[in-house]
C-alpha cells in the first residue's frame, strides 16, 4: 500500500462518475448521444426519424445524467458509511 493512501480514499465515493469506466461518464454519454441523433439526420434525412432518435436519447440522458446521480447522492445520505466498527 502507498503511504497516506488510505487517508485519501474513501469507502464509498462521493460521485457516481468515480465508480464508472470511461465510457460511461458523462462527456462520452452526451457525444454518444450526439452522434446518434446527427447520424440519424445524415443518414436518414427524415426529421421526424432524428427527432424520435432525440426524444429517445434525450430521455436516455434524463436518465444517466440526471435521475441515476441523483439517487445515488440520495442513498448515499441516507445510509453512512460505519467507519468504526460500531453497529
């Protein structure tokens, strides 16, 4: 073990990001999301096809973005970490 490593880390980390690969944080989400609603556009031409795509990725990034961090801040309120062995 490093020195002070253990001083530095936590037991439950603070954000949702900290816990997800790099593919999963939020800049490759919203480029992801990006590409899929421009790619549909340059492919397709149908805007109604790119704004179903947008509806569905939109709620798609509602959902990782928003509501998933949110309830992880929640729950991690709502049930401390025991660091001292007490129960």
């Amino acid at each position: 073990m490093v020195p002070g490593e253990s001083a530095t880390q936590s037991p439950a980390p603070g954000s949702i990001w900290q816990l997800k690969p790099w593919w999963c944080q939020p800049w490759s989400i919203l480029l992801s999301g990006a590409a899929g609603i421009g790619g549909s556009w340059v492919v397709l031409q149908r805007w109604w096809i790119t704004a179903a795509v947008a509806v569905a990725v939109g709620l798609w990034w509602l959902m990782f973005l928003v509501l998933v961090p949110a309830a992880y801040r929640q729950q991690q309120a709502q049930s401390p970490v025991n660091t001292n062995g007490a129960t």
